[in-house]
C-alpha cells in the first residue's frame, strides 16, 4: 500500500530564500517555510524593519519580485 507524504509545519525548517538591496538602500529578505507560511522583511537604512507575511510561497514571490523590478 503506497503511503502518502505529509508535511507538517514542525518538520519543515524556515529558509532565507533571496536577499536583494534596492534603489533605496532598504535591504529585502523573503524567507519561508516549504508549503506553509512565507514573509517579506524590509529592513530601512535608519534601522525600521518592516515584515509581511503571506499564506504561500507564490503570493510572496509575486510581491517580492515587484520589489526586484525596482532594483
């Protein structure tokens, strides 16, 4: 009987997916975990970090490629 993979969150470890700095000095992080949450961080050159969080991989990415555009 084949057997069905499962994930769950406790198993699947939190990555840094892509960092980029933009225009504006703000440093980007999107970081995540595999099929479950994933979250922008924008860190300011005066130190105010900002963090977004999305439900899944593919609606942060897309937001975070709008940031790359930018670049």
């Amino acid at each position: 009987m084949a057997r069905k993979h499962t994930y769950h969150r406790e198993n699947c470890d939190c990555f840094i997916r892509e960092v980029i700095v933009d225009v504006y000095g703000r440093t980007i992080v999107l970081g995540g975990q595999y099929a479950f949450e994933y979250s922008i961080t924008v860190i300011s050159i005066t130190g105010r970090i900002v963090v977004t969080n999305f439900k899944n991989g593919k609606e942060a990415r897309k937001e975070f490629y709008k940031y790359k555009r930018k670049k």
